[in-house]
C-alpha cells in the first residue's frame, strides 16, 4: 500500500513534467516545501515489507454489504478466541 505522501509526490511530478513547458501553470511553494520535506521513499516502503513477516499472513475480508457488521465481528472474535485456545 502506498503512502498518500509518496502518491501526492508522484502526482507533483507528473503535473510538474506535463505543465513543464507552460509558464501559466505553477505550483504552490508551500506544498512544493512540504512535499520536499517529505522522507518516503519506495526504498523505505519496502524496507517495511521486507522486515514483516509474510509467513503470518492472514487475509481479512471485510463484512458484505448486506452482512450485519457487528454480527461479524463478533464471530470473528469468537474464531480468534477459539484458535487461540
């Protein structure tokens, strides 16, 4: 899952290099500042992936849209609570 800082920078550049050779359009220097100083970087994203571990992995499906959320959640504690015995 990508950061919204990493998106919103990739979304900055893609506006910067379309609108490159266009003088009417710039871009905010304060959100240019804050996106600089943002320290995301898809390096350290997978850094965070590497250092997880995988093998635990468990998918979690939220409840349907016509699936009682609480009753859900309930039974899943239930499960967990079984498992964990």
């Amino acid at each position: 899952m990508m950061s919204t800082n990493y998106m919103a920078r990739a979304n900055l550049e893609l506006v910067m290099s379309f609108d490159h050779g266009s003088e009417s359009s710039k871009v905010d220097p304060a959100l240019k500042e804050k996106l600089k100083q943002n320290t995301v970087t898809l390096e350290s994203e997978y850094e965070k992936l590497d250092k997880s571990n995988l093998d635990k992995w468990e998918n979690i499906r939220g409840p349907s849209l016509w699936e009682d959320s609480r009753a859900v959640q309930k039974q899943r504690r239930e499960a967990a609570h079984l498992k964990a015995e």
